[in-house]
C-alpha cells in the first residue's frame, strides 16, 4: 500500500492527529477527480488490455462447470 497522504474524520481521535496533505492533498485529491471525470466524458476509461477497440473480450469468456467450482471451493477449505 502507498503511505498515508491525508487524514479525515479525526475529530474523535484520542490525542492529537498528525498534520498530513493541506493544500498539496487537496491538489492531488482535485487533480484525481479531474481525471476521473474527463476519461468517462471522453470514454477513455473503457479502453483497457481485456478489450479491443470495438469493446469485445481479447480472450474467450470461460465459465467452469459447478462441479468443478464446488470441488476448487473444499480444496481451498
């Protein structure tokens, strides 16, 4: 995991939070929103590895049989 860049809700902490982000946090919090919005109005939030350019699977979809499910299921316990 990434450290820690900001800290919320820390008004019921016990003792004092520490002080993180401010401004640059902020910063960094917008700039993810703005990306956020502008791949879905552009739509290029559905370009990916998984899919080509018409939005078909790269590879063939499988489904294992039940059989095959419920036994994976008792050998992981």
């Amino acid at each position: 995991f990434p450290p820690v860049q900001m800290d919320i809700n820390t008004a019921g902490a016990l003792g004092q939070p520490p002080r993180r982000g401010g401004a640059a946090a902020m910063l960094k919090f917008g700039a993810m929103v703005l990306r956020l919005a502008t791949g879905r109005f552009t739509g290029s939030y559905r370009r990916g590895p998984f899919f080509d350019a018409r939005g078909e699977p790269v590879a063939a979809v499988q489904v294992p049989p039940l059989v095959e499910v419920q036994a994976a299921r008792q050998a992981a316990g």
